[in-house]
C-alpha cells in the first residue's frame, strides 16, 4: 500500500488575499458614509481609515487617491442599487407595476443603509465642484437612466402610454420622482416617511389618494 507523502503544513489565518477583500469591504462601506455625511472635501482620509480599521496610509494599497475612492464607491452603489431595481422591477410586467416595485425597493435599500441614498443625492454637486470627479462619475450615472429608458421603452412597445403622451416626458417624470424621493428620504433622516410617501404616490397611480365625493 503506497504512502501518501505528508503535505507541509498550512499556516494558521485567513489567506491575504480572503484579508485584503474584507478590508476593500470594510474601507468602501466606511467611505460611503463618510462621503454621504460630510461630503468629499470634507471627509479625510484619516477618517476613513479609523472606521475602517486600518491606518490612513493603508488606504493608497487599495486606491492611489481620495478621487479614486470616491469612483470606486460610486461604482458600487450604483451596482448594488441599479441590481435591486432591476430584480424588482423583473417581477411584474407593467409600467407602473415596475417602477411601484422599484420605488418599494429602494425604501428597502434605504431602511437598510441610509448612506446609499445619502451618498448617490450629493455625487450631482461633488461632481460639479470637482471637475477630475465630474470626468470620472459621468459613465457610471447612466445606469438607473437607462434602466428607466427601458422600462418606458418596453410600455410604449406594449401600448399602455397613451398616443399623445412623449415618452421621453414619461422618463423625465419618473427619474425626477426618484430623485426627488431619494432627496427627501436624506433631508428627513426618517425611512418611514419615505415609505409613506412612496405609499401615497402608489395610491395616487392606482386612483384611491383622493376620496371622492358622493354622487347627489
């Protein structure tokens, strides 16, 4: 009977590279709400690095500078709520079904992590400020348009806008109410708020804001 050769012995710990991903986590989730609360001039590296758990120098082995971080925070978020509307908005097959689910989705997103709404509302100003962000944050902000763009796309195919209805409006309607929500959830600091509101809007669709009055 062959003996297997012993294997050298693993070191104990987690690999580096298992290390270096949870740090990346731990430093994008804390430059997130870092960016989201004090905005990007006033957010410091230092900072960042102390809610993080890492030192400030470390920052530079993941992103060469505050720019980059900052891109790199965006790209995530945007990943992660532009995959939550998509799922969403998935489940149903009509216009105003989809973008109900998509505004329930992001209430969620919101009662989850305030920060995600908080950051995404300020990257408008930061990137007017800041033109080496403005250059870098242009190609990532057309996600949620474009996911808006096809759902519109989608209900003109089906025929449920109206003939005289331009669906480029139809768009501009509905990327103006997220934006707006978003706004609001951030301004009040309250996610119930924001759910109740994202109710009544679902109610108004539906036609049963408004009690009507008895026929005499």
């Amino acid at each position: 009977m062959t003996r297997r050769t012993a294997s050298a012995p693993r070191k104990l710990g987690r690999p580096t590279d298992v290390d270096s991903a949870e740090t990346r986590t731990r430093l994008l989730d804390a430059a997130r709400a870092a960016f989201a609360a004090r905005g990007y001039d006033a957010t410091t590296n230092r900072a960042i690095a102390e809610a993080a758990g890492i030192t400030a120098g470390a920052i530079y082995h993941y992103y060469p500078s505050k720019t980059d971080l900052y891109v790199a925070v965006y790209a995530e978020v945007q990943e992660m709520v532009f995959d939550a509307f998509q799922q969403a908005a998935g489940a149903h097959t009509n216009l105003l079904d989809q973008f109900a689910a998509v505004l329930d989705a992001a209430v969620e997103l919101n009662r989850t992590d305030p920060s995600l709404a908080g950051f995404v509302v300020g990257v408008a100003a930061e990137a007017q400020r800041h033109p080496e962000l403005r250059q870098r944050v242009r190609p990532l902000r057309r996600r949620t348009s474009t996911l808006i763009h096809r759902l519109v796309d989608a209900a003109v195919a089906r025929g449920e806008l109206a003939a005289d209805v331009e669906p480029q409006a139809v768009e501009d309607l509905l990327d103006a109410v997220m934006s707006g929500l978003a706004r609001f959830s951030t301004s009040t600091g309250d996610s119930e708020r924001h759910a109740a509101a994202v109710d009544a809007l679902k109610r108004f669709f539906a036609g049963t804001l408004v009690a009507r009055a008895a026929a005499s």
